[in-house]
C-alpha cells in the first residue's frame, strides 16, 4: 500500500509505503479457515495469497471478473460455495471456498440447535403457564368445593381466602354471607320460637273473651226472661261490640258489619248520658258489603258525641256510596257545636303530619274514650293502606256542625293488605 505526501501547494515531496510479507496473511489463513480454502485474488481473478503457494498466479474459471459475492460451482465432482467479499485495495477480493455439504450440515445444525431450543423454550413457556394458572384458579376451585359443601347443608366451613385483589374481596364477601345466613337462621329460629310462644298465649288468652261472651249472653237470657228487655239489647250490643273488638283477626271487614258496631257503640254511650243521641245509617246497596278497614269510622263517631254533641242529645248522619268505579265516599255529619277556624286547622295540621298518632288530649277529656284509637291515628294507618288514593275532608262551622268526607279505594274480599 502506498501514499503520496504533499506540501502545501501540491508538490509530491515524498512517498510512504507499507508492505505485508504474504507469510502473515497465510498464517492468518491458516488460522481462520477451519477446513475451508481461502485466497486473496485482484481485479483480474488471479491469486495474490494462498495457503498453497504454489497455486499463487492462478487464474480459475469460477473467479472471473464480475462474479457474485455467493455462488455454487462445480469443481471436478465435488460442489462448493464460493462467497467473496470486496476489500478496499484497488479492485482486490476474499474469497472463501467452502464444500457445499460442509455449508449445509452447519445451517442443519444450527437450524436443529434453533428448534430443540424453541422447543425446550415452549416447554418451560407452558410449564409456567401452567403453574401460573394454577395459583390464580386454586382459589376459585376452592370457593366452587366451599360452596357444593354449604349446598349440602354445611355453613360452618369458611373460605379464609385473603387479599386486595378480585378473589380475596370474593373470598371475604363469601365468608360474610355464609356469618350473615348463619345469623339470619338463628334469628328466623328465635323468631319461630316466639312466634310458638305468642300463639300458645294468644290461644290461651282466648280463653277468657270467649269466657266472658258466654257469661254475658247468659246475664242477657236472665235478663230478657225477666222482661227488661231494654237491659237485654244493651248486653246484646256490648256483646256483639266485644266479640268485633277482640274477636276478630280479618283487618277489614264489610261496610255492614262496621255500621252494626257503630249502632251497637251508639246504643252503649247513649246509657252514659242522660240525653241519647240518634244515629241515622243510609247506606246504598251498592256500598253495603264494601271491604273497609276495622274501626275506621268509629273514632269519628266517638268524636261526633263527645266533642260534637258534648254528651248531649243531638243526631248523627251515617252515608255512604260510590262515588267512582273504584271509589266509595262515606259521608259523616253531626248537628253539634261544630269547631272555631283554630281548632279546625290544628286538627287538619294534626292529621297531615307523618307519624301523628297523637291522642288529641287537648280536644278529648281524659277518661272518656272507648278506645285508644285516635282520628290522627286512623287517618295515618288509611293512609299507610291506600296512599294518595285515600282522601279525608274536614268541614266544621262554630254553631253548625262537622262534615266528614272519606273517600276509600274499594277492595274485594281477600286483597292483601298494607
């Protein structure tokens, strides 16, 4: 290799030159041909360097000028790779010969060292796989043997199953459910428990109404056989007023069956005081085996005598029909002292409040109540039962009387209720 050394304009002053004893480049030859044939060949195809010096100056047919960098030749009987590569001196090339089986059995080799590592690769890829699904499922196959067990009757096991993520949450949520079912059977039991218990009393609580219906109805007898026959219909009506009151379990009842307890609670309350009032019942045949509920109607009488007619003679006006396809109006009016405009708006604020089961111990003297049911209470129980379709208007004048309109939703026998 050579190179030309100039001065500042050009002028050649000196020439370096560098030479490689071919001895080196054999040498190296020697060493990285491993079983294949190298040489250094310039531009014409003719051998500058071999392993075999005696075939320096060469010329072979497969080296001719413009050959390809890769090519398979036939060389007597045997095929080889001929691969070159173009250096930087002038137009010089490494060419490596290499027998064609040679060349194949490596790319064999490397090709069946690439796929038993892909394989061997696979494998271990599916193994921890494998192992992997196996921890994230091992919870859930524990939940699905939790749960065939609490579906055989067993809800003592827990899943103890802990964590942040998905399955610790399900695993915890699954073990409160199981303490909430367990508490919720312990408390249906109790309530079992009681509920026996309070039937058993109930039953033998019977005992003592139906006691005292018997001895009434055999006073009566006695009574009727002597011929105070006034005497006798009043332990009739509070007869027949006991047995609705204490003896019956149904919370509604026919509109018929309501006015009877209204006229037996009459005929009662008129032996308090000294002037009797008169109750007048027009009640159309369509309204008269209407389903109400029990003692709807039996504060607002009670009203009527205490507050209305203050204990005095007077009467009360009982109607009842219907007002629309599904709706019956009843009608309660009295000839009593009536309300001032204060009194009527408390007692309208009084029955509009939620929850007001109030007892109206500023409207009712202590002591004279058949009932603990107040009007408030009532009104708050229809309400509860029927919603907005229960209406109740309130209209009183001082000196004139009070007007109560009830419109109820009317309802078969046997309609659930609230």
């Amino acid at each position: 290799m050579a190179r030309t050394l100039r001065r500042p304009n050009f002028e050649i002053y000196a020439y370096v030159i560098v030479t490689i004893p071919d001895y080196q480049i054999l040498k190296i030859f020697e060493q990285v041909a491993g079983g294949q044939e190298m040489m250094l060949v310039d531009g014409n195809g003719r051998i500058m360097a071999h392993a075999q010096r005696e075939r320096m100056g060469e010329r072979p047919t497969y080296l001719k000028e413009g050959s390809l960098n890769a090519q398979i030749v036939k060389i007597g009987e045997d095929e080889y790779l001929v691969s070159s590569r173009k250096l930087s001196v002038k137009d010089w090339r490494l060419v490596m010969l290499t027998p064609y089986e040679d060349a194949v059995h490596k790319l064999k080799t490397i090709f069946q060292s690439v796929f038993v590592i892909q394989l061997i690769a696979y494998a271990v890829f599916l193994l921890l796989l494998i192992l992997l699904i196996r921890t994230f499922t091992r919870p859930l196959v524990r939940l699905g043997k939790l749960a065939h067990t609490v579906q055989r009757g067993n809800l003592e096991v827990r899943s103890y199953i802990q964590g942040s993520d998905e399955i610790g949450r399900l695993g915890s949520s699954f073990d409160q459910m199981l303490d909430r079912i367990k508490q919720m059977i312990h408390e249906i039991t109790m309530e079992q428990s009681r509920k026996r218990k309070a039937e058993l009393a109930m039953l033998q609580a019977q005992i003592n109404p139906h006691f005292l219906f018997n001895v009434l109805n055999s006073i009566r007898m006695k009574v009727h056989r002597k011929g105070d026959q006034e005497s006798a219909e009043m332990l009739l009506s509070l007869s027949r007023l006991l047995r609705m009151t204490i003896g019956h379990e149904d919370e509604s009842v026919t509109l018929h069956e309501e006015v009877s307890t209204l006229i037996d609670y009459v005929n009662l309350m008129n032996l308090r005081q000294k002037e009797k009032a008169q109750l007048h019942v027009d009640i159309a045949a369509e309204a008269m085996f209407a389903q109400v509920p029990r003692f709807c109607l039996q504060p607002f009488i009670e009203n009527a005598l205490i507050h209305g007619l203050r204990q005095q003679s007077g009467t009360i006006s009982l109607s009842a029909r219907q007002a629309a396809p599904r709706t019956l109006e009843i009608v309660l009016r009295d000839d009593g002292a009536g309300m001032d405009e204060e009194t009527l708006r408390k007692l309208r604020s009084n029955l509009t409040m939620a929850g007001a089961f109030q007892e109206e111990a500023d409207l009712t003297p202590k002591g004279l109540r058949f009932t603990g049911i107040g009007t408030a209470n009532v009104y708050e129980r229809l309400r509860l039962r029927f919603g907005e379709a229960f209406v109740l208007i309130i209209d009183s004048e001082e000196g004139a009387g009070t007007t109560i309109t009830m419109r109820v939703p009317l309802q078969e026998a046997g309609d659930p209720h609230v």
